[in-house]
C-alpha cells in the first residue's frame, strides 16, 4: 500500500539515538551508530521522532510500504521494554562512588562510566562526553593488559574498536565526537602489532580535523602484557 512513513537521512544523522527513544513503537533502531528504519509495520506516520532529531535527519516521504500492524507493536513492546529494543544502542552512564586519586579502588572493581563501548555504537552526542578526558583504545588491549580497568579506564569516558576487523576508518566518528563536545583529554591505547595502528591513525586524523587543541597521548602495549611507551 502507498502510506506515509519516515524517512532517515543517514548522512545527517549524527548517531545521538534520540529518535530511537522518541519512537514508541520501536520502528527506528540504530545500526552502525546511525538510526535505521528497522520495521516499516512498526511505524505508525505520525512522526513523534521528528522533533527529538536535531539534525534534521527525519521526514515524511509517501511510498509502498508495509501497513502499520498495531498489534505486532504491542506484541514486541510486551516483550522488550526498551524502545528499540536494543540494550547496546542506549547510550546511559554508570555512577560510582569517587574513589581518591591517592587510594587505590577496591580490587577487580569495574571502573566503567558509560554504555555503549563500541566506537561505532557510541552516539555523538552522549551527554558522558561532555568535560571527558577520553580513552580510545584497541579492544584486544584491556585483554592483554591486566590491570587496565584501573590504570586506564579510571576517571575516563572508554572507546573500543578493531580497525581490522570492522574494517573502518573511525576518524570521522572521533572527529564528530571531539568537535562537538568538550573533550578534556585523548588518551589511544594500542597492541603493538601493526593493525593496530589503524586505531592511532584514526585518533590522529581525528584531532587534526576536529580544530582543537587537545592534549593526547599513545601508550603501546605488547602482546605479552606490559606497557611498551
């Protein structure tokens, strides 16, 4: 049938998920850090997600399209409570207790502040970033080093990819992120094997495209585990 149903810009969307929780119906998702009509049966055209897009990314267009199906939208909200019905793509932060830059944080306590993780996953615009002093870092690394949760991820906002394997350029992302909040401080942690540049590469990019002045640093760990420079 030809009805009215969103339409989602990809090259404006900014990846800040808001229309994702604007979405009662659960139509809109975000696929690779941009929102995606997942279900057309799911949208029901009366567009509550335009207005929580502040890019402008969300319109109406009129096409054949799946008829809005009321009760599979029903169905699905019985089963999952999240909007999206995706737990990975809802950006939020984790409050702890303040631990003193002098005492030492309780043995394998977890020293993560924030969801999602994943670079490609991470919105742009997650209130987390705001002041950050941001750690970007090789997901095998936290394996590889033991006491990473502490030394790295401490008091800092985590990234986490593999540019072999997403096989991405993440600079546009992390340039989107540095330019559009007040990052404090980029801190790339990388393996010492040689894809593993990719991901210093990318911080680099990053920093130049995005215009500031912000203190950064790299720290190379080996694959036996220990802090090379």
């Amino acid at each position: 049938m030809i009805r009215k149903i969103i339409k989602i810009n990809q090259e404006k969307c900014n990846g800040c998920g808001l229309c994702a929780k604007a979405c009662h119906e659960g139509a809109i998702g975000m696929v690779d850090g941009k929102a995606t009509l997942l279900r057309e049966d799911y949208c029901d055209g009366l567009g509550d997600c335009l207005p929580a897009c502040p890019t402008g990314a969300i319109s109406f267009e009129e096409r054949e399209a799946l008829a809005y199906d009321e009760k599979a939208v029903e169905a699905a909200k019985k089963a999952s409570p999240l909007p999206c019905g995706c737990p990975g793509s809802m950006a939020k932060s984790i409050h702890r207790e303040e631990t003193p830059v002098c005492a030492a944080p309780a043995p394998n306590s977890s020293q993560l502040r924030q969801w999602p993780v994943q670079i490609k996953l991470a919105p742009v615009n997650a209130p987390y970033f705001n002041g950050a002093h941001l750690l970007v870092a090789a997901d095998c690394t936290a394996y590889a080093y033991g006491n990473f949760h502490n030394e790295f991820i401490r008091s800092r906002v985590v990234l986490v990819g593999c540019p072999k394997l997403d096989m991405v350029d993440y600079s546009e992302k992390l340039t989107a992120i540095l330019a559009q909040n007040d990052i404090q401080s980029v801190t790339c942690v990388r393996m010492e094997v040689p894809c593993c540049g990719g991901i210093e590469h990318a911080v680099r990019q990053a920093l130049r495209a995005s215009g500031k002045f912000i203190p950064w640093q790299v720290v190379t760990i080996s694959t036996d585990g220990r802090i090379l420079a």
